[in-house]
C-alpha cells in the first residue's frame, strides 16, 4: 500500500460495508420467502459492486475476491443460469456470515485479514454446477423500464433509497457540539440574572440588554433541538439485523418464525441506537427459544405451524415504546412463582398477582430456560437485559396469556443526552436524580425510621422501605433538625428511601462526559451536569444505590463520553 | 494552476480517498458528488470544471449515463472524464472510452497512477 489506510478510512469502509452486507441478507431473506426474482435478484449486484471496489481500495484483498465471486454467482443467477434454490441459497446465508466475519475482523483493531478459501470453494462449487446452459426461466417479477446499464435498474429496486447530498460527520463531534450547547444554556441563565440585576440599577439600557439576552436564549434552545434532532437515527439502524437472527435461530431449533417489523423510521439518538441492540438481540432470542413452540405443538395446540413475533417501535411524546409481541407458549405464572421460591428470591408465604409474579423474570439469577440450550440458555437471564435497560433510563415490562403469548415493551428515553431530573441538597451539596426512577417525594420525622438488620427503614404508607442517607454516603453533613425529606425511588417493584435535606424541583439537564469530572470509582454516580453558578451536580445512578455496591461510573457516563 | 476536480462516486470511502490523494496538489479544489445526477446539478453550479473522475456502477443515475448528457451539452463536452472502473466491467469502460472519457483508472488504484494520470490531462 502507498498510503496508510487511516482508522477514519476503516470506519467509513466499515459502516458502508455493513450497509452492504445488510442489502445482501435482506435479499437472501427475501429470495427465501418468495422464489427467484430477477429484480430482487438484481438488486444486490449495486451494493456488491461497491462493497468490492471500497475493500479493493483498502487492501482488503481476500475480501473484495469473494466479493468478486459473490457477484459473478448472482449475475448468472439473474441472468437463469444459476438456480438459487435452498441448497444454493444455504450455501449463500453461509457466505454471507463468513463474509460479515472477515470485514468486522479486517476492520477490528488487530486488523486481521481471514481466509475466505472454504466459502470462495463454495461459490466456485455453485459456479461449476452452472456452467451447464440455462435452467429453467425465472418470473421477471416487475415490469422493468429500458434503461441504458442493468445497474441502474439494480438499484432502482426496492432494496435501499438512493443516497443524496449528504454529509458524514464523526458522531464525537456531535457530542461535542452538544457538550458546549449545554454550557452555552447554562452560562444563559447566569447572563439572565446578571441582566436583571443591570436592568434594574440602568433603566437606559436595561430593555434592551433584556431583550438582547431574550434572543440568545431563543436561539440557543433552536441550537439545541437542532443538534439534538441531528443525532437522531431511525431504529432501522438496530432493526435491520433481526429477520437475518430470527431466521438462523428459527433454523437451528427447527422452528418456524415469521418476524414482523413495524415502525422502523422512529428516530431516536445514536447514543440509544447503540445500546439498544444488545438487549433487543437478547429478548428476541428468548422469545424464538422459550416462547414460540415447534410447528408440531403449536398445530396441536390449534395454532398455525408458522410462530409470529412482531417487533415494533414508536414515539410517544417525549419517549420510544418498543414492544416486542410473540404468539408462543406464553410465561406460566406459577412456574415462575415455584422456580423463584427455589432460586430464594420469594419468601414462602408472600403473595403476589400473576402480573406481579411475571416481573420475577427480570431478577437477576433467575433464568426460565428449564433445558439448556445453545441460544438464550447459558445461564444469562433476563436481568442482562435489565441492566441494559437501566443504562438506558428505560423502563421494561412483560405481560403474557398463558398458551397465547408475551408481550415486552420497553420504554426508552429519546435521548440520553439530555435527561429530566430532580434536583435535591444534601449539605452543601446539590445532587440529581432522574426522575424516571423517582416515585415519590414526602417530609419526614426523622423519629420516624425505624431500624431493622442494622439500617433504617421508613414505613411509607403500608409498605417498610430501606433507606439510605445520602449525606453518609457520600461522607457529606447533613442538615440538622427533626424532620427532612426522603425521595422515594423504584426500580421494578423494588423501592428505596433516600434522605436529603431539601428539595429543588425539576429541570432538564444536559450530561456531561463523567471521566472529566469525576474518579471512576464513584459510588452510585451516573453522570454530571453543570448548574447556572457554575457548580457540578453530580446525578446519581439509582440502580446502584438498590444493589449497594460500588458502582463503577459506567452507565450514561460511559454512554456519553464514548458517544 | 488551480484544478476544479469534480468526482463522481457512490462510495463515501472513495470520496475521503480522493480528498487524501489529491491533498498533495495546493490549488486543487474537489468537488463531490453520490451519483451522476447529483454531477449534473454540480456542473451547473461550479464555474470551470477542469475534470471529472467518473464511478461507473451508481443509483439513480449511472457513470454512463451521466457520459451521456454531458457529452450533448456544448458547454461540458470538453470537460475531460476519467472512468473508474472496477474489476468485471470492463466493457462498460471500453463503452465510457467510446464515449469520449479520456482515461480511466481501475480500483484499487493507487495515488500515483491518479497523480499521472491527473497530470497527464490537467498539466503538472
């Protein structure tokens, strides 16, 4: 190579190559489902082409060879020389995956170039079984315009929308705008003040200086939702690799899913994008190994053979829902209730509604795999997803009818850069807590907690809730006097108690990249933010404070420094 | 001498490689394009185009086609073209070459066969 293929070129080689390997899953998936198409057929050949010459130009020579191949069996296969029939098309999903392989390898930091001498055999395979002349001619599905190259035609179909005038920007970037449009709102309200006061003391001046300041702070918020409406990304983005999942893992248990998407354009910010495919993959696993049953069962059963998950997202004033519905065996509540009496995690003796019962899927060390399978069974229970959902400041919930179904929605913020919070003083200190973990805030007599094994409670209504002191915590003095206030927070049915001295109220606040603020090892510490005199709050990580560990500042702080 | 290169290609990858080959001229300015009626519409706005670097396989509008409608507008026509192109169409550039292109280039290609071939058209 001449010049250094720089890690800037990698990435754009990288994200467009993913695009590309999508184009071509989806085109497999669809051959699959509906038989040889000239047009789908055609449709990949666009992306292929450029997926070889870009591999071509970064040296990536194994891979723009398969490529080449690739290319060459779905050229004959439009033009009927090949049939892509379930053999061919398996020997495809194969390539596919080895392909995927070798460009996320070629393309991670090592570099490593893999050999694709197997899968290129594979191709030449098919290759060889077709020289003999053409087969059987193949439904040209759609009316084609005359066009002056088949290319154009190629990727005039369905598969991807052109690509206009677009500009590419590193998301780091975006962040950074974002970074400094929060400290320009914060420095806002301190110019806001300050023009009061120099208001009242020039009455010459003062209107205008008012005004003036009215219109930066106008501009600033437009500045703000522009940035924050240019980090958006539909949920396609996550999406896009499910029918490809749902059909290997449907495959390898013998099982038949049809996975239907719905509400793809929903955009939400990247930094949600990105944490969100883990989860999803996990409860989308799930579903196809404990939820839809064999086609055998479910025709007993009276179902039809073909299981559906239906896969949906869509925005709900100022969050995304994301449900994920499968028509499968349903959650038995009294197995769950049974497996979580041997697990420890019900008293016997404690009662709980079915609805209630079903959230037990959610606690970590529970896992409703009675075999072990090779898919979602490793001893990884849903509480991975929980926590994932925690990062995200997301809600998740779960409903089933025994022998009809399950049904998970998800509740994630738009954005987790910017999050609601409340703010309380602890001391001298200010801290904040989100307020989708807050469920009440009451005044207390402090005479009123009670201690039991070693830490105060606080009867709230009927229920006797743990209680945290947060000046304790975080080695702070708290105020003196007999009554304070307590902030009740909740995650899943859990609830906790946490003192603090006064309440604030309720604002938006834009999170600051954590590692510039605070050590690593904080407890409880989800992230920061500025206020408008220039103080750090810190904002608490509610989930931490429920397990009482030492949380490593991960969560939204690693979200937006990496972001 | 100051070059206006406008280039033609689908490929983001390919766009940030043209802007990192051609940073070795200091008066060059490089004007880019997704697909060949985005070109068009470039052509109309840039004054003076001294040469267009042309990607073949595109949407919306191909390499070809673009070759076309340049060709029967008096005021393109003598803009000069080099084809890229890349391995397995090799008659569509034989066809671009009959079109008028003056060159072509085949990917992967290195900096130096574009800085001659650039050379060669433009002057040194």
């Amino acid at each position: 190579m001449e010049f250094e293929v720089s890690a800037e070129l990698v990435s754009i080689y990288l994200e467009d190559a993913r695009e590309q390997l999508a184009v071509l899953d989806e085109v497999l998936l669809r051959l699959e489902k509906e038989g040889p198409r000239q047009d789908v057929i055609a449709s990949v050949l666009g992306p292929l082409h450029t997926l070889k010459g870009n591999s071509g130009m970064i040296g990536l020579g194994a891979i723009k060879d398969y490529v080449h191949r690739l290319e060459e069996v779905f050229g004959r296969a439009r033009d009927g020389a090949l049939a892509l029939d379930g053999e061919a098309l398996d020997r495809l999903f194969e390539g596919a995956t080895a392909l995927r392989d070798a460009v996320e390898t070629a393309c991670a930091p090592g570099r490593e170039q893999k050999d694709l001498a197997a899968a290129q055999a594979a191709l030449a395979a098919l290759l060889a079984e077709s020289s003999a002349p053409a087969g059987r001619p193949m439904p040209a599905a759609q009316p084609q315009p005359a066009r002056a190259g088949d290319e154009a035609q190629a990727d005039a179909a369905a598969v991807g929308p052109a690509r206009s005038s677009v500009v590419r920007v590193d998301f780091a970037k975006l962040d950074h705008l974002l970074n400094l449009v929060g400290e320009l709102i914060v420095h806002r309200t301190k110019l806001d003040d300050l023009a009061r006061k120099i208001a009242a003391v020039l009455p010459g001046a003062g209107p205008e200086l008012l005004e003036a300041v009215h219109q930066v702070e106008s501009a600033s918020t437009q500045l703000q939702e522009t940035i924050m409406d240019v980090r958006m990304l539909p949920v396609r983005h996550v999406f896009e690799r499910f029918p490809r999942l749902v059909r290997d893992l449907a495959r390898q248990q013998g099982k038949r899913v049809e996975l239907v998407l719905q509400g793809e354009e929903t955009r939400v910010d990247k930094a949600v994008i990105d944490e969100l495919g883990e989860p999803l993959v996990h409860l989308i696993r799930n579903a196809v190994d404990h939820g839809i049953e064999t086609p055998a069962l479910r025709k007993a059963r009276g179902k039809s053979p073909t299981g559906t998950l239906l896969l949906s997202a869509a925005q709900e004033s100022n969050q995304v829902v994301i449900t994920l519905i499968d028509d499968g065996a349903g959650i038995d509540a009294a197995s769950v209730r049974k497996k979580a009496l041997e697990r420890g995690l019900l008293r016997e003796g404690e009662t709980l509604s079915d609805r209630e019962a079903i959230q037990l899927i959610f606690q970590e060390g529970f896992s409703t795999a009675s075999a072990v399978t090779d898919v979602s069974g490793r001893g990884v229970g849903l509480d991975v997803v929980v926590r994932s959902m925690e990062r995200l400041n997301a809600l998740i919930e779960a409903e089933t009818i025994p022998g009809a179904g399950t049904k998970f929605t998800l509740q994630l913020p738009l954005t987790l850069a910017i999050i609601s919070v409340l703010m309380v003083d602890v001391g001298e200190e200010v801290y904040a807590l989100p307020s989708g973990a807050v469920v009440e805030s009451l005044r207390y007599a402090k005479r009123d907690l009670v201690r039991m094994n070693g830490r105060d409670t606080l009867r709230v209504r009927d229920r006797i809730v743990p209680f945290v002191h947060l000046a304790e915590l975080f080695g702070r003095r708290g105020a003196e006097g007999d009554h304070a206030y307590a902030v009740i927070v909740g995650r899943g049915e859990k609830r906790l108690g946490l003192s603090v001295d006064r309440l604030r109220g309720q604002q938006d606040v834009v999170i600051k990249a954590l590692d510039a603020v605070v050590s690593n090892d904080s407890v409880g510490i989800a992230g920061a933010t500025i206020l408008g005199d220039g103080r750090v709050v810190l904002i608490l990580d509610v989930g931490s404070l429920f397990e009482g560990r030492r949380a490593r500042a991960s969560g939204r702080g690693r979200v937006a420094a990496e972001a | 001498m100051l070059r206006k290169i406008l280039a033609v290609d689908d490929s983001a990858l390919i766009h940030q490689m043209y802007k990192l080959f051609l940073s070795r001229y200091k008066n060059c300015k490089l004007v880019s394009a997704m697909n060949g009626l985005e070109a068009f519409d470039k052509l109309g706005q840039e004054e003076n185009v001294d040469l267009i670097l042309l990607d073949i396989n595109m949407p919306v509008m191909n390499g070809l086609e673009f070759l076309q409608r340049v060709q029967k507008e008096a005021a393109y026509k003598d803009i000069p073209v080099i084809i890229i192109s890349t391995e397995g169409k090799e008659e569509d550039t034989i066809r671009g070459l009959k079109m008028g292109a003056r060159g072509y280039v085949k990917k992967p290609f290195q900096a130096s066969e574009l800085h001659s071939l650039i050379e060669k058209i433009t002057g040194p």
